[in-house]
C-alpha cells in the first residue's frame, strides 16, 4: 500500500488517516504536500464540525520518512524548500482548520507526529503511546518553525528534553503537563474517542468555530526562517547521522 493522508466525511466529522503502513506511518514529502491539500479542501467545507486525525494501524506517526532524506536533505536550498514549504505548508493548513481538530494518538508519535499532533486543538492519547523527537541521532536539528510549533504545544522543558537529551516520554508525561488533553488505557481509547466526537458534534459549529478563533494562541511561527538555518545541510555530521540510520549502524559524530 501507497503511503497516503486519506481522509473522509461523514455527518459533520472529517476523518484524516495518515498511512505509510511499512514504515509505522512516517511522512514522506509527498504526504506532506497531501496533508496541506486535504486540511484545505476540509476548510472549504460548511458542513464540517469537527475533524478527528489518526494513523493507520497501531501508530500515530513516526516520523519523517527517512529513506527519502539523501535525495534532498544535503543541498541547503533544497532542504529549505522541504521545511519551509512541504512541511511548513503542511502543519499551517492543520493550524488554519477552521473547526476543532482532536489527534487520536497509539502508538509511536515521534518527529513529525510529534509536529503534527501539536497542530491540533485537542489530544487524546493511549497509556502505551510514547512521544519524542530522537533527530539529534541523526545529526540535525528540528527546523526553527517546527521547534517552536513544538515548544509552545509540550513546553519548554519537555521540549528541551526531547530535543536536547533525545528523550522519548510517555503518555503520562504529556499528559500531566498539559500536551495531551486526555490520557485512556489502550482498550478504552476507541470508545473515549467516539465519546469526544459525539459531544462536539452536538454543539453548536458557530460556537466551535468561533470559540476557536478566540482560543487560538499567537504564533511564533509567522516569519519565514531565513535560508542561513539550513546551512548544514552538507555539514558531515548530518550526513553520516542519516547515511548511519540507513545503514543501520551507530554514527560516529
């Protein structure tokens, strides 16, 4: 199967499953461009009163789809062109959504998840899921926008600890600090799940979509970061970070 953002519609909820079934649903660039798309054709619809964003299968998303990164990731402008519009665009068309947004999470929701999953106004996650961002065993940093999308959703603290000490928490963590709105044992999750949506569904949208624009947070992430943050995309300790992971053997930094 085809790694895919599929998503569909029904009596006022849009469903959005992130797919990449070999891969524990990792996004690759296309699905990334895929995401912007559907969260934008999701907006354009006035019957839509709230939409509920999941993985396929055990997991939420591990990640960025590592395999591809040698193609792009160590030319500086094409590196740019990846996190400044792929990705960026992506995450700004969850942020614009104009009607709730609540992230299902199971499983693995590192990187990217961990990204996406910020976008989103309400969280509900699995005792057993587990959150992170290990990129600096690859030697590179998360791109300045996305580290700050991610900074203001966990804190700074957590966000140090995932960044900095490539800390992997769990459920319990997040949601003791705040990140996930509510925490369900694994059996129990599916059920809370449709609980949460057959309450919002009943709500009035006005209210929602209003009470959305009033909650929504300023962003950090207005300015476009400046081309000199991925200056080291040819450095070598983020080629041998990623070529080591490829080839399954620890890196030497």
């Amino acid at each position: 199967m085809s790694a895919t953002v599929a998503w569909e519609h029904s009596g006022g909820l849009a469903t959005v499953t992130l797919s990449n079934a070999s891969r524990m649903n990792a996004m690759t660039r296309a699905m990334w461009r895929q995401l912007r798309v559907v969260f934008s054709e999701i907006a354009s619809l006035s019957d839509v009163r709230c939409v509920l964003l999941q993985g396929a299968g055990a997991h939420f998303c591990a990640g960025g789809d590592i395999s591809e990164y040698p193609a792009f990731r160590f030319d500086p402008q094409s590196l740019q062109h990846f996190h400044e519009v792929e990705v960026w665009g992506g995450l700004q068309a969850v942020l614009d959504c104009p009607v709730p947004t609540l992230a299902l999470v199971r499983g693995n929701c590192m990187g990217a998840g961990l990204e996406i999953a910020s976008c989103c106004d309400l969280r509900l996650g699995a005792h057993s899921s587990m959150y992170g961002a290990p990129i600096a065993r690859l030697g590179f940093p998360m791109a300045p926008r996305e580290a700050a999308l991610v900074q203001q959703a966990v804190g700074a603290g957590t966000a140090a600890a995932i960044l900095l000490a490539a800390e992997s928490v769990d459920a319990t963590w997040l949601h003791h600090r705040g990140f996930l709105t509510w925490c369900e044992p694994d059996d129990a999750l599916q059920a809370r799940a449709e609980a949460l949506v057959a309450r919002m569904l009943a709500l009035s949208p006005q209210a929602a979509r209003l009470n959305k624009q009033v909650l929504r947070p300023s962003s950090p992430t207005q300015q476009a970061t400046p081309a000199s943050a991925y200056a080291y995309a040819d450095s070598a300790e983020h080629r041998e970070g990623i070529l080591a992971f490829l080839d399954k053997r620890p890196p030497a930094f």
